[in-house]
C-alpha cells in the first residue's frame, strides 16, 4: 500500500505480496 511505501522497503515488499494473493483469490473465485 501507499502507506506502507512511506514506512519501509521490507513493508511494502510483504505488504505488496498480501495483495497480489488477495487479487489472485478473487479473479480465480
């Protein structure tokens, strides 16, 4: 998220994760 970019690379790196695997649940569902 935006927010976390503001924060630190390792957040945005597991943050940016959890949202591609939120996408990808619901394209296949």
């Amino acid at each position: 998220s935006d927010l976390s970019a503001g924060i630190s690379g390792e957040v945005v790196h597991v943050d940016g994760g959890f949202n591609i695997a939120a996408m990808n649940e619901l394209e296949l569902k």
